[in-house]
C-alpha cells in the first residue's frame, strides 16, 4: 500500500514538473517572439541583429523546459519508492 502511494506522488510529481515548467518557456518565448516582430516591423534596418538575440532568447528559454523535462524523467525512471 504504502509503496503504491509513493509511486502514485512520484508520477504526480513528474507530470507536475513538466507541466508546470513548460508553461513559464512557453508564455516567455510568445512574449519575446511578439516584442522582436513588431521591433523588425519598426526597424526593418535591425532585423538581423534583433534576429540575432531573439534566437539566443529563445534557447535559453527553452533550456528551462528541458530541466523541467530532465527533472520529470528523473522522478520516473530514478527515484524508486
């Protein structure tokens, strides 16, 4: 009983992790690809140096849903009740 209760929390935890950490990137990387757009369309002259940080922005961005990733398949795979 008690180690099916363990496993049940550690797969909520997971499915949390990544639930929850992928919805920070995912409003970030809207916000930021929304602001480089109408900065382009402001300044066409910029575009490839405002190309430029919006692609760095979005990597690391998206280097936070892959933690959350990595720490949702450790709960799964490594951690044993």
């Amino acid at each position: 009983m008690e180690k099916a209760l363990v496993d049940a929390l550690r797969l909520l935890g997971a499915g949390l992790a990544i639930g929850l950490g992928a919805i920070g990137p995912g409003v970030g990387i809207g916000i930021l690809m929304a602001g480089a757009l109408q900065a382009m369309g402001r300044n066409p002259d910029a575009s490839s140096n405002i190309q430029t940080n919006m692609i760095l922005g979005v990597a690391f961005a998206e280097a936070i849903a892959i933690y959350a990733l990595v720490v949702a398949l450790i709960l799964m795979f490594v951690v044993s009740g």
